[in-house]
C-alpha cells in the first residue's frame, strides 16, 4: 500500500508550472502580434502608395499626398514622396514599425511603392 507522503509530493505542481509558462506564453503571443503589425503595415503602405500614384497622375502632388492621408491613419507616422519620372507618376509611402500598438514606433520604417501611368484630365 503506498504511504500517503508520496501523493502529497505533488501537491501545486499544476500551480507552479502554470505561473512559470504564463510569462513565456505573453512573450510568444506578443512576438506574434508584431509580426501581424509588421505585415499589416507593408499592406497599408502599398495600399497608400498605390492609391497615391493614381491620385497623383490625374491631379498633381497635392491630391497625391491627400490620398496617401485618407488611407493611413495618423498613429503609423507616415511620411508621402511623390513626384513624376518621365511617363510614370511615383509615390512612395513611409510607414513607422510599431511596438504592440500603432503610435508606439520601433525607429524601423516600411517603405511602400506605387506607380501609375500620367494622365490628363
């Protein structure tokens, strides 16, 4: 018949492996949650750029920054190039990398590039 002292050795060790896996399990779902950031803001940034450029070639650098801003909201710090090269309009679309929420930058930057043909109205 076992001694009652050998069931009781056990006692807690759910609680104790628990406590020690819940800082690991935070890190792995935060590190995850970057990386989902990470690519939605390569999305965003072509998407802008993109839209941008095809503003840009109709109606100037002003509309193609203004259609840059109704993409991006104003937490991904961005930043908007545009300009003609030859028979293409170019928009280029910066967009800060950030930490868990957008607003909180990493100093890493994404670069996001859009071309449309110019265009006369």
């Amino acid at each position: 018949m076992p001694s009652r002292r050998s069931r009781r050795g056990d006692r807690g060790q759910v609680a104790i492996e628990f406590v020690g896996m819940v800082p690991l399990i935070l890190l792995i779902v935060a590190a995850v949650w970057e990386c989902v950031l990470i690519g939605y803001a390569f999305s965003l940034a072509g998407n802008a750029a993109d839209e941008a450029a095809r503003a840009g070639a109709v109606k100037g650098d002003a509309e193609c920054t203004a259609a840059a801003d109704d993409h991006i909201g104003g937490a991904w710090g961005m930043e908007v190039f545009c300009g003609a090269s030859g028979d293409v309009y170019k928009a280029t679309v910066r967009l800060k990398v950030p930490v868990l929420v957008p607003g909180l930058d990493t100093g890493i930057t994404i670069d996001g590039e859009g071309g449309a043909a110019k265009e006369k109205e």
